[in-house]
C-alpha cells in the first residue's frame, strides 16, 4: 500500500493506493489562508502540519490492516512557497504562498540583474514571476533584514512536512524549478544566478528525481502513525507538475487541464525547450529525462470559491458549491451577455499582470445568481482556452485533452470545458486525487512497485468522456472573441484615465 499526501492551498489530502494503482482510502483537512494586504497571501506552517499528522491518522486507520500494509509515501504539495527556517528548524514567520504579488519589484530586479530577459531564461529557462520563491527571498531580505538574517534554511511547502516526517531537508527537481532559481535544463541550482543576487546556496535544500528516497519516517512518527518503522518518503513534486504526471501526460500529444484553486494548462515533453521565450512555466518532469510546460491562471475554482463565501453572511453561512452549480446549469451558455475576467489575485498567464484585478462586465437586472455563477465559471475556462493558446505556441500538443482538478468531480465545469474548447474532453483514473495520487505513484516506482513512470501510468485509464455540444461550442466561439479582447482594453482605458487631483 502506498500514501501519497497532497499539501494544497485550502487542504491537505492524504490517499491510500493498492497494489493495482486503485485509490483504497482518502481524507482531508482543511485550514485557513491569511491575506494581510490586497495582493498578500500566506499560511502557518503548524496549521499544515497538524492538517497533514489528522489526515494521515485517520486514514491509516481505515487501512485493511490499519497500516502494517503502507510501503512507501510520496509527497506532493503547492509550489512556489518560501518557508523561512532558522537553525533549529523552527518556522520565523508565516510562509509566502504560490499566489503572493507583493515580490514583483524584486522580481524587476532579479531580472536585471540577472542581465534582463534573454540572461535570466539563459540560467533558469523561465522567467522570474512574482509567484516564484526567488522574488519572495529578495523581498524578505530587503523588507524584513532581522528575520532574513536568522534565516537558516528555506524550504517549498512540501518539503517542510518531508523534514517533520524525516528530519531531512530535501526538494525535488520539479518543485524546485518553480523557485526561479533552478537550471530546469540541467536539473541543478542555478549557481550562476545564486552568486548574481547574493543568495547562500546553504540556505536551499538538495535536489533529487522525484522517484528518488529521502529519507525514512522518524520511528516516534511511524509509531504515531502505525506504519512500520522505516517507511520510506520519496522525492514526490510540485502540485502542478506531479497533477499532469497523475493524468499520464509526460509525453508530447495530450494536454491536462487542472481546474483547482487555480487552473493549469500543461503538457509533457522528452526535451526541455531549447529557446523558452518566458511566456509559460518550464520544469523539470517527475522522471529523468522528462520536462513539463505549463500555464498558469492565479484563480479558477478559487474564484469559485471566492464567490461562495462572498455570499456566505447574506445567506446566513453560504451557499453550497452544488446549489451554485445546480443554478448556473440553468442558464445558457453565454450568461446573457455577463462577463467575468478572473484575476482576484493578479495573473500570471495568459497575461502577466500582478496588478490586475477581477471584474464583471454586462451586468444588468435581467442577471441573477445563476448568471452570475455560470459567467464565473465561464470566465475561468475562457481563460484557460486562452492559455491554451499560449503554450501551443510554445510546443505544446493537444491532440487529446485532460480535465482535473477540484473541479473535475462536477459534470456541468467539465462538459463547459468540452463546450469552450470544442474538444472532447476525458477524466482518468485518480483525475479528483490530483497530486495525491501522482505522489503515490512516484512513490511506487521509488519502492520497486513499478519498474518506471511509463509501467506506473498503465493504472491511468479513461473514466469519463465529455463530448462538445455543437450549438454551444459554436457560441462559445463568439464569446471567446469578445473574451479575449477584455483584458487589453481594460488594461489601455486604465492606462489613458487621467489622475485625479486631490
């Protein structure tokens, strides 16, 4: 039996894998996300930590032999975040999240530095987003000096749980080339880039194959969690990565959309881009030899979400998710004419826009909930549509299309999905598991119960078919036109208002 544990931005997932690559068992905890200023996000370390010990007891607990069978763990979780360590390996502050804005001046000047654009994606084969943990290191350093100078390890969320299980501080290559600071070509730290800004390489954790061990549980813990004393942990990856690789996507010819806090477009290939051009993400893939290629949107469930709790104190504690799915099923494609643009946190792609902000347009009385639940999710898939664009342009197949995701257990987010891209769209075995379950599998070819990831995908089968509706695949089309000329013309009328006098 294999675990694989998920550490996401709302939850931490914990999952039970059989012998056939079957999800046995699943739980999740949830805990909360702290946002100081427009544009700030972040999350206690303890608070992942207790959400990952209660999950992952209570579901070893419903184990057929209550977790004597458990042969190995895999780690997955949210990329990009700065967990500041000082020697003891005490958290100095709440951790800086994936989808924190705040480090965009920095990231100006990593690139700079680094000897603009053409020099940065030379040393890292990306560009530095303000996302990115490279970005938030700098501000730390300038922003907060005391801290930063107690600093004594910097660790991605996931990798802060490997070091509570083992005592080690390790990365993989998957997560850590989304801190911008990693050569993705040659699957090593930038040292070229480190020594530019002035970044201790001591302060970053090694870098392994996301098959590779780690380390072993600490008895304490494996007694704890009543799995035998020597478990081992393995490489695991970066959320976004290792949900492609969890759909089977690690070659060219299909594309994964992932519809959870955020949306990804992403795609697998066998070489890392030879000329990225810094408009999608490039990371190492979860086995050697193995690149992945992706686009990212800051929201998309999340908006979702953001729009259930909007409505929470007038409706007396929330409006359930199925309610407002269940309402937006009512109304036709299109919303009547109600647009949104999704970019409650900034964007990253299709437009790298830290500053942008979310908006309806179209709105009038004609419009109820239902509308403005259908345009959500409408606007959300829009956009994905539009970054599909993106990372075609960089290489990137799309014979066949994924959906997974949060979103993917809803039928009316992944027969929309089929509608706006006018393609058949499938979920696969362990699609709703997302990370959880390509942790397992890694895991799985770590301890010898695959012989490699291509062995381990063959669980990966087809499980649901979507298929586009011809009348509103063709309306689509048109909202699409006028969806993807929003942005811009917001963005121009901004730029053109005068300033206003105090």
């Amino acid at each position: 039996m294999l675990i694989g544990i998920d550490l996401g931005t709302s939850a931490c997932k914990a999952i039970a894998v059989g012998a056939a690559g079957e999800v046995v068992a699943k739980e999740s905890r949830s805990y909360p996300m702290t946002n100081l200023r427009q544009g700030w996000a972040e999350q206690d370390p303890a608070d992942w930590w207790a959400a990952t010990d209660d999950a992952v007891r209570a579901l070893v607990a419903r184990l057929p032999q209550g977790g004597r069978e458990v042969t190995g763990i895999g780690l997955c979780g949210q990329m990009h975040g700065l967990t500041a360590l000082d020697a003891a390996d005490a958290p100095l502050r709440r951790a800086i999240l994936w989808n924190d804005q705040r480090s965009a001046p920095q990231c100006d000047w990593i690139t700079e530095r680094a000897g603009g654009l053409d020099g940065l994606l030379r040393m890292t084969q990306n560009r530095m987003l303000p996302g990115f943990t490279g970005g938030k290191i700098v501000w730390m350093r300038e922003h907060e000096p005391e801290l930063y100078g107690r600093t004594a390890h910097i660790l991605n969320p996931k990798d802060y749980l490997r070091l509570r299980m083992t005592g080690d501080r390790v990365t993989d290559v998957s997560d850590a080339s989304g801190t911008g600071l990693f050569h993705v070509a040659r699957r090593t730290w930038s040292d070229e880039l480190l020594g530019l800004l002035g970044i201790d390489r001591a302060l970053l954790p090694d870098a392994v194959e996301s098959t590779e061990p780690t380390g072993t549980l600490l008895p304490e813990l494996a007694g704890c969690w009543h799995v035998p004393a020597g478990t081992r942990v393995y490489g695991g990856g970066g959320d976004a990565v290792l949900q492609t690789t969890a759909m089977g996507l690690v070659d060219p010819g299909s594309v994964g959309f992932t519809i959870g806090t955020a949306g990804i477009v992403a795609g697998g290939t066998s070489e890392c881009p030879a000329a990225p051009d810094g408009r999608v993400q490039v990371s190492c893939g979860n086995a050697p030899g193995r690149w992945h290629i992706m686009g990212v949107s800051l929201s998309a469930g999340g908006a979702f979400q953001w729009l259930r709790d909007a409505l929470a104190p007038a409706a007396g504690g929330g409006v359930p998710y199925e309610r407002l799915t269940e309402l937006a099923s009512r109304v036709e494609p299109g919303s009547r004419g109600l647009r949104f643009l999704p970019y409650l946190l900034g964007e990253r792609s299709p437009h790298l826009a830290p500053e942008a902000t979310a908006a309806w347009l179209g709105l009038t009385p004609m419009h109820d909930l239902g509308h403005m639940s259908r345009s959500v999710m409408e606007g959300v898939l829009l956009n994905l549509r539009e970054i599909l664009e993106v990372c075609t342009a960089a290489g990137v197949r799309s014979e066949r299309v994924v959906a997974s995701g949060g979103a993917a257990v809803e039928a009316l987010w992944l027969q929309t999905l089929a509608d706006v891209l006018g393609r058949e769209t499938v979920t696969v075995t362990g699609a709703a598991e997302g990370g959880a379950y390509g942790a397992a599998l890694v895991a799985g070819v770590g301890a010898g119960r695959w012989r490699d990831l291509d062995e381990a995908l063959t669980a990966v089968r087809v499980e649901d078919t979507y298929l586009p509706d011809a009348e509103a695949a063709a309306a689509y089309d048109e909202v699409f036109r006028d969806h993807r000329q929003l942005y811009p013309r917001l963005r121009a009328a901004a730029a053109a208002e005068p300033a206003v006098s105090p």
